[in-house]
C-alpha cells in the first residue's frame, strides 16, 4: 500500500497545481512589402507571372509560354540604367509551324510607348530580339514592354490559342 501512495504521490507531484489561465496570443496582421518586381522574367517562373500582362499563355516544359499576336510585360530597369542605359532581350523560339503556316513574322516592341525596331523571321529556331535603350527610357520604377507581331496563327477547333511564337525570357540588362 506504501508503495501505491509514493507512487501516486509522484504522479500527482508532476500534475499541474490547479488550472492556470492559458496565456493569449495576441495575432497581429502584418504589413508585408509587395514582391519586387524583377529585370528578367524567365517564362519557367510561376512567382513571377504577375509581371505578363498580357497575351502569355500557360507554363510548358517548365520553361517557355507561348504568345499571342499581341504581349506585353512590366520589368524592373536595372541598377544604373537611368543614367548609362540599357537593353531590353527577348529571348524566343520561333517554331517550325510557324514558318510552314505564315511564311515569316515580323516582331516589333514599344517601351513605355517608343517603338523599337521590328525584326523578320524567315526561318525556324532561337532567336534574341536585342535592342539598345536609352536612359531616358529607363528612368521610372517599372517598365513596360509591349511586343506586337504582324501576324500569329488564329485558333483552331483543336487549339483555341492565338499563337505567335514561344517566349523563354524576357530582360532589361544594364549597358
């Protein structure tokens, strides 16, 4: 009988004297920043989608999307651009039923409203439409970067997509 009573004494030793009044947590909301915007966009990227504006279809290959007629997407200058410049690259595919349904696709781009030089492709494969920036155009927090073609294959029964041609990424670059 002794040893039940140490053993319950023990027991009851380990046992939390009365009810304590459980602590309150006080949940506060916090201000978070919102994500900086980025100076290249890789299509592979699902964080930074909220940068395509527009005319950018889904993820494919965990790499590439493909592109309407018309697309547009809002980068960030990089650091110093605002006095030396930059480059705006837009790394892209052009497939090979492209080439055999149009011929060619002529891509032209605008910053901010200031076109660019267009350039004509005739042939399938990877290509970088590269075009040199100046400061001016580079001065404000964000930049953005409208992409038209000439033409783009229409949707199909089969494929309801306007398609121009596939996007891989997309930069502002310092000179």
């Amino acid at each position: 009988m002794k040893i039940i009573s140490c053993a319950v004494l023990a027991a009851l030793a380990l046992v939390p004297v009365g009810c304590k009044q459980a602590k309150k947590v006080q949940v506060q909301q916090t201000v978070e920043e919102a994500p900086r915007l980025a100076s290249t966009v890789p299509m592979g990227d699902p964080k930074l989608e909220t940068q395509l504006a527009s005319g950018f279809y889904g993820i494919e290959g965990n790499a590439w999307r493909w592109a309407a007629r018309q697309f547009t997407v809002v980068l960030r200058p990089p650091f110093g651009a605002s006095q030396r410049g930059g480059a705006l690259q837009l790394n892209l595919t052009v497939p090979q039923v492209i080439i055999d349904k149009l011929k060619n696709i002529s891509l032209t781009a605008a910053i901010d409203g200031s076109p660019l030089a267009p350039e004509t492709y005739t042939q399938a494969g990877p290509y970088t439409y590269k075009r040199d920036l100046p400061a001016n155009l580079l001065t404000a927090d964000s930049v953005k970067v409208e992409f038209q073609l000439d033409k783009a294959m229409p949707p199909t029964d089969q494929d309801k997509r306007e398609l121009g041609v596939v996007v891989n990424s997309v930069s502002l670059v310092a000179k």
